[in-house]
C-alpha cells in the first residue's frame, strides 16, 4: 500500500510507500485561511540582501519528474559556494533522501540497485572515491527506505518493508519495531535517541505517531480529519517539523512544529493555500531549510531557507546559481 503525490515532494518516501512519494519538501501569494494563521507573527518577506549567514555543507537531490527515474544527489558547501554532484560515477538509480551522520563525515542514502528494480540503503564516506556501500543488499524482496542516523551516530532507523527497522553502520540488523499499523514510514529518530518519529495510514489517513524505544508506546502526535500529515524531523529534544496538508480540501503541503508531547502543532507563517511548502530540514534554532513551488521558482521544487520565528524566506539560489533548476530539488540536509 503506497501513497504518492503525483506532482512530487519528497513525500516519496511515503509516497513511495503509502499509495505507491519527502517527505521527503510552494506557493505565489494567496489569502491565509485565519484558522491557521498565527497572531502577531508578520507576513513573509523574500529579500536576498539579509540572507542568513551559513557555513555548512548541504546535501539533496534533484530530479526532472518524479517518474523519471532520473535523481542525482548534490552537495553544497556553503563556505566554499562550491556545488558537486555526487553520485556521478555511483553504480546506483535513483539516489535520494541524503542524511548526514552526526560528525557529518557520512551520508546515508535510499537507491536502486541496477538489475534489481530493489530500494536499498547506502552509505558513504563524503570524499571517498570508492563506491557507496550496499548495507540492505541482503534484505532481498523488499524497499529499504527512508535511512536516518541516530544521535549517537552508532545506529540507522529505515523502513524495510513497511516496517521499523534498525541496523548498525555496518548493515547488521539489531531491532525492529512493532507498531499497531499496515505500514509505517519516514522513522526519525527524536529526543536523544530514546523515540523514533513516523508517519503511517489509518482509514486512509496519513498521521504522525511516536514509539517510545524503552516501552513500545505508541502515542499519536498529530492527526486530523481527512488531512495528510508526514515526513516527520526533529528539531530539538521536544520538537519536530513536518508536513501537511492546508485542509480536507486543499491538498497543498504546508510545514508545522509539532511537539512530542502532542501539543497544538503551530503553523508557520510562510504557509498559504496556493502552492507547497515540504521536505523541511532545520538549519539551526531559527532557520529551515525546505522545498517549495512558491512563485518564482525555477521549476517545480526549488530550495529555501525560512525564518521559523517571522517568516522571512530566501531562495539558496541567492547563494549559488545553479543550485535550484528547472528541474526539482527536494529531501534536503543540513551539517554544520
């Protein structure tokens, strides 16, 4: 059972999954819908004259069409202005959904391999000239989706058909995580390691939920009716962003804080009703990165940085030129 959005966001992996696509993750102006504004915060500016200081490195990928098969990933260095296609030389279709691990001397990643038409998980030392390693290579008959490193660096959290799966670096199996749903996709782990975050279908509704790793509570984050909600990241140890849609009947993505103890999501203040805004990724306490179709986009999801605390957005081509394409740059990641 997958479910997937036929203009892209890097819903894909759930997508890939659910209905069968990032979380992997747009709009030109439009009115708010008030239940969802938030008082006192100003409306978005776009200006590149105070674009955030950065001076990290950033990792994403880029495809024409979701359809395709045509993803490369990217590496951006901010301190450089430096842009390198990674996966140029990789024996491997459709690399994407890129995540640093903590000391941010390795990526994981999901690809197929060639000959198999199988999702598996990868990983790479950044700058090595050998080729990423096949750590699912094993698991045969079966998408292996969605890696992210833990805190700790030491383990990954991925879906494995359909279901939470942990491994170490070196690809050895060590948990997997029984929830009371079909499938289970986009596993983050939060609040130090001690949850992983998810999204999964009930009634043919996507919502976000917790696993508690100590006890196996599962506890329901956020959910609402006839509104998909998915691609969960953690911000802080109590905190995490996700997408979802602007309402029932409007099925454009928009970005929310949400909180481990199930508190009231708070929408940001980019949000509107006429465009995406999805795939975000935190940059810092005051920044996200994210992809959006918000006007002025070079082609369909091009990357931005967002204010979370005003709603100020800038392009990262005010950065570099040739980051954003006519293409779709989604499943973005940041390493300080």
């Amino acid at each position: 059972m997958c479910f997937f959005k036929i203009n892209g966001s890097s819903v894909q992996t759930l997508l890939f999954c659910f209905f069968s696509t990032a979380v992997m993750a747009g709009i030109a102006c439009g009115k708010k819908n008030s239940a969802y504004e938030q008082p006192g915060i100003p409306d978005p500016v776009d200006t590149s004259s105070s674009k955030p200081a950065l001076s990290g490195r950033l990792v994403y990928h880029s495809y024409s069409c979701y359809d395709c098969n045509n993803s490369k990933l990217f590496l951006y260095n901010f301190k450089t202005n430096s842009n390198t296609v990674l996966s140029k030389s990789w024996n491997i279709k459709n690399p994407m959904n890129a995540h640093f691990s903590p000391d941010g001397k390795k990526i994981v990643f999901m690809g197929i391999t060639p000959g198999t038409d199988q999702w598996d998980v990868f990983i790479w030392t950044i700058g090595d000239t050998a080729q990423p390693v096949n750590l699912t290579a094993t698991l045969t008959n079966s998408r292996n989706e969605d890696p992210k490193f833990s805190a700790d660096g030491l383990s990954i959290i991925f879906k494995s058909k359909g279901k939470l799966t942990r491994m170490d670096t070196l690809g050895n199996i060590t948990a997997q995580y029984i929830v009371p749903h079909k499938e289970a996709s986009m596993p983050y782990f939060a609040g130090n390691d001690q949850y992983i975050l998810y999204a999964a279908e009930e009634n043919d509704i996507s919502s976000i939920y917790s696993y508690h790793i100590a006890d196996g509570a599962v506890k329901t984050l956020y959910s609402a009716s006839g509104i998909y909600a998915y691609y969960p990241i953690a911000i802080t140890d109590s905190s995490f962003i996700f997408t979802r849609w602007y309402a029932a009947t409007n099925e454009h993505d928009q970005l929310y804080i949400g909180y481990l103890n199930a508190k009231t999501p708070l929408a940001l203040a980019f949000n509107e009703s006429t465009g995406d805004y999805s795939d975000a990724y935190p940059a810092n306490a005051q920044y996200i990165f994210l992809s959006s179709t918000r006007a002025g986009s070079k082609g369909g999801y091009d990357l931005y940085i967002a204010d979370i605390t005003n709603g100020s957005i800038w392009t990262l081509g005010d950065y570099n030129a040739y980051i954003n394409t006519s293409g779709n740059e989604l499943g973005v990641c940041y390493h300080e």
